[in-house]
C-alpha cells in the first residue's frame, strides 16, 4: 500500500525455501518448500490472506530411496 515504507509484524509461514512465495494473478500466496512445523513434508500451501493463514494444497512424496529431511 505504501510501497513498503512500513511492514507488518511478523508471522508464522507453513514452510521454507529459497525464492520464498509468489504471487499470484488472483492475490493469493502460493508457497512450495520444506514443512518447518512439525513432520518436515515437502508440500505445496497457499493463502488467500496476504499471508496471515495458510492451507496445504498437496505433499510432494520423495522419490524411492530419498527422503524429504536430506
């Protein structure tokens, strides 16, 4: 809204990795990376409310021989 002169308080997001999330065309985030709350999936969440609350879309299953936590 103003550019990023100011920035909200911080809060919790679903997962982590390297280019963070994105946006899309209809304003919501979608972010795939590495669970860092509880089992350490590698999944695919998105949030409709810039952030604030987000829903997992899908579990990325490892291939045979890896596992998620490498």
């Amino acid at each position: 809204i103003d550019g990023g002169a100011t920035w909200s308080n911080r809060y919790r997001v679903p997962c982590n990795s390297p280019h963070g999330p994105i946006a899309l065309e209809d304003g919501r985030l979608l972010y795939a990376g590495k669970a860092i709350w509880g089992d350490e999936s590698v999944g695919v969440w998105h949030s409709s409310d810039d952030g604030m609350t987000w829903n997992q879309l899908s579990i990325i299953e490892p291939r045979p021989g890896d596992k998620a936590s490498d």
